[in-house]
C-alpha cells in the first residue's frame, strides 16, 4: 500500500467492475493479494465495494439532486462521489470529516483542482442539507426499486412471481451481508471434530441450520484454516449443499453431474457415495476442470473423473442408460447469490434470461437419454426466476414423457425444507433461511 490508500483501491476495483464487467469476488481477491492488505484495511476495502455496488442506485438517487449536468461528468468523479456517499451514509464508525478529507485527496490526485472543489461541493451540500427522500414516489415498484437498488425490470419480476411482500423481503435481504458456510468431509472427520479443530485455530463456527454436515462461519477466514488445506472441509452455501442430497445416493451409483466447475456439488457427490462407484465430472472448459480436480486433489476424494465437454453433445460420447443418477446444475443468471455477487442485478437482463432458457433446457434434453430406466435426473439453479426454474421443467416435462416429477424428494430433504417442497420441485428464496436462493427439480425416469 506504498502508493494507493484504500479508497483508492476501492475505486480502481469498481472502475474495473463498471468497464470490464469483471466480477467483483474474483476482482477483490485479486487486488487484495497485489496490495499486500491487511486484515483490517480488507476488511474495510471488503466493505466499502461491496457497500457500493449494492446500494449504487440508492447512491445516484441520493446524489442527482446535487449533481449538475452528470453526463459530462467524467465516470471515476460519479463512482469517487458513490463509494464516499456509502461511507457517510451506511458506516457509522467513519468519521464523515475522513470521508470528505480522503475523497478531495484522491480527486486532485487523479483529476484537477476544480475537481476536487466539485466533488468537496456536493458532498459537503448533502452534508448540510440531508439526502433527498423516496416517500414521494408513488410508485410502490419503483420505490422498492430505489430504496434496496434492484432494477425495476427485476423488481417488477419478482412481484409477479411471488407476490409484492415475498419481492420485498428478497430485495432487502440481498442488502445484508451472507452468511459463510462450509460442508464437513465426513469421509475424513465429524463435525464435532471440525468444529473442536476450527475453535482452537481462532475460528468461532456452529453447527449449520439447514444442511446436515455443514457448519456456519460466525468469525474468521476458513480458507487459510489448516482443516481446509487438509481437505476436510469444502466451502459451500447450505442451499446448494442440499443438491447432492435431492439425488438419493446409493453407495456404488454411476453418476455425472454435467455442468460441475467449480466442483462443489461433484465433490460432495463423491464423499457421499463413500468413494464408491463414480462421478463422472464434466465442464465446457479446460480451466475449469482443473478447478475440479484441484477440489478433488484436496478432499482426498478417489472415485470422480473429469473431462472437458459440452454437455449438450453428450450424447456423442456416453451410450444411453449409462448412469444410475445425473444432475444439472445448469448455468443461469444468479439471482439467488445477489448478497454474494451484488454486480449480477446490474449485468443481467431479460434478454440474458430467455438465451439461458435455451440453453438449460439443451443441456436437459441431452443428458436425458443416459439416466437409467428407474434412474433419477435432478435440474439445479443458483436462481429465483420463474422463467428458469418452472417454465423450463414443464417444457422439459412436455419433451420428454418417459421423465416424471419425483414425489420422493420430500424424503431425501432435511425436516426444515420439506415444507417448500411440492411435487418433486423445491424453490428456497433467499430471506426463508438466510442461505442463496436455490431452485432443486427431481425427476424419475419411468421403467
């Protein structure tokens, strides 16, 4: 940090977010590591993006009232206008005279003097004169739109899809820090063990509320846990944990999981079946199976096999009813990891849906032909959308009648989901349990 404070890295890292549309979780790690941070000022650089990029449309709403002409007002003035506005806003134990301090600073050190008077000007005025308020809107979408900084296209999706007050609790929800998780190898360990292990290291954990072998990380960084480099445990959402348990693993199944990068769910897969039988591993990249076999290198797991394909021609190179159990953790557009990913509502749009549509129900339409007869064929997705979720199942359903939903999912699911769960499809929305939104479809092929 010999050169740049940490607003300014926090400013360069959102400029790159904006122009790159590169993501933001890749992106911090990565200046964080060239930066040589430390864990206090990560911490901070941690939350002022993140801050940031949740709230960017709340911010400009705030802001516009005291920005004049903004089209001609270069990008980096609006984003070093936005991150200091969060700062003042949202981080109580910032002192606002530092905030004013350091946003003059950084704008005379990449602008001009008559910058740093602009951008002294505005937040000064709204220091004075108090942020504009979203109670004259009139429009209940629009205002919910405002306030949490969803686009109202999304906005006007969820309500119709679940109704205004679910739309609402998910917008808000996706405002609030995640909850980190991590599933146990019980291959190796227990969770008693873990837990014991994780509290001598600093580390304060407790059993998971959703997910049986998962833990919840209250305090400390498990990535650099000596448990995890010993591949005992694996960090996961507790919602996409419950994937692996939808497909009713018997010791010795056949199993492919068609779209598996980065490997959590193949991994899981594999420590479930006891490193029994096979998991057949697939992804569209080089790059990413090697993210896969590194997850598998680590958990000490000796029964997956990876290959690079697209799964849309796996037919070209498995014979029909080649596997007792397949899933489908298909691409989609994120709508339920928003806390984790908070630039996805700004990137996706309706469009990307419709072209995901495609290729999600490709992807299941392929696979189909290779589950046994009597097999099981499970569909997952990160996302909450209607379009993706049950729009693709009915036509799937439509396209292949040898498949029906699997009334048995209720039973391979922990107690507190089984009441989300109907006619073999299960959506968790974001604000029931804290975890992602998650979307699990089970089918059984027909003998």
């Amino acid at each position: 940090m010999a050169n740049k404070n940490v607003r300014e890295v926090v400013l360069e890292i959102l400029l790159s977010i904006e122009k790159n549309q590169a993501y933001s979780n890749l992106l911090l790690n990565k200046m964080i590591q060239k930066h040589e941070l430390s864990s206090k000022d990560t911490g901070l650089l941690t939350e002022i993006v993140y801050g940031t990029i949740q709230r960017r449309d709340t911010l400009d709403f705030y802001l516009s009232p005291f920005v004049n002409n903004k089209k001609k007002v270069e990008n980096w003035v609006i984003v070093l206008l936005r991150l200091s506005l969060y700062q003042m806003v949202y981080l109580d134990r910032i002192p606002e005279r530092a905030v004013l301090f350091e946003a003059v600073e950084i704008a005379k050190k990449r602008g001009h003097k008559g910058i740093a008077s602009m951008v002294n000007g505005v937040l000064r005025t709204i220091q004075r004169n108090g942020l504009p308020s979203t109670e004259d809107i009139s429009d209940p979408i629009e205002k919910l739109s405002i306030e949490t900084s969803h686009p109202t296209w999304l906005v006007s999706r969820w309500v119709k899809s679940f109704g205004y007050e679910n739309a609402k609790k998910m917008c808000e929800v996706n405002l609030v820090p995640p909850i980190h998780s991590a599933r146990v190898n019980m291959t190796k360990t227990t969770v008693d063990e873990v837990l014991e292990t994780l509290k001598s290291e600093g580390i304060e954990a407790s059993v998971g509320d959703l997910s049986p072998n998962s833990i919840k990380i209250n305090k400390g960084n498990i990535a650099h846990s000596n448990l995890f480099k010993a591949g005992l445990i694996t960090i996961q959402d507790e919602s996409s944990m419950l994937v692996a348990h939808a497909l009713g693993l018997e010791n010795g199944d056949v199993v492919l999981d068609s779209c598996a990068a980065p490997g959590g769910k193949t991994t899981h897969i594999a420590e479930l079946l006891e490193n029994s039988g096979s998991v057949t591993s697939l992804d569209l990249h080089n790059h990413k199976i090697k993210l896969i076999d590194e997850q598998v290198s680590r958990l000490g797991l000796t029964n997956v096999h990876t290959k690079a394909m697209d799964s849309r021609s796996v037919g070209e190179h498995f014979e029909n009813e080649t596997f007792d159990k397949i899933l489908v953790d298909a691409p989609c557009s994120g709508f339920g990891v928003i806390r984790r990913k908070p630039d996805i509502k700004y990137a996706k749009s309706e469009q990307d849906i419709h072209q995901l549509k495609k290729v999600q129900k490709s992807i299941l339409d392929a696979v189909a032909p290779l589950v046994k007869n009597g097999g099981t064929l499970v569909y997952s997705t990160c996302t909450i959308d209607e379009e993706e979720n049950e729009q693709v199942v009915k036509e799937f359903l439509d396209f292949n009648p040898s498949f029906q939903l699997d009334s048995e999912l209720s039973n391979r699911l922990p107690e507190k989901v089984k009441e989300y769960v109907s006619n073999g499809k299960v959506q968790l929305l974001p604000h029931y349990f804290g975890t992602d939104g998650f979307f699990i479809a089970s089918f059984r092929k027909q003998v």
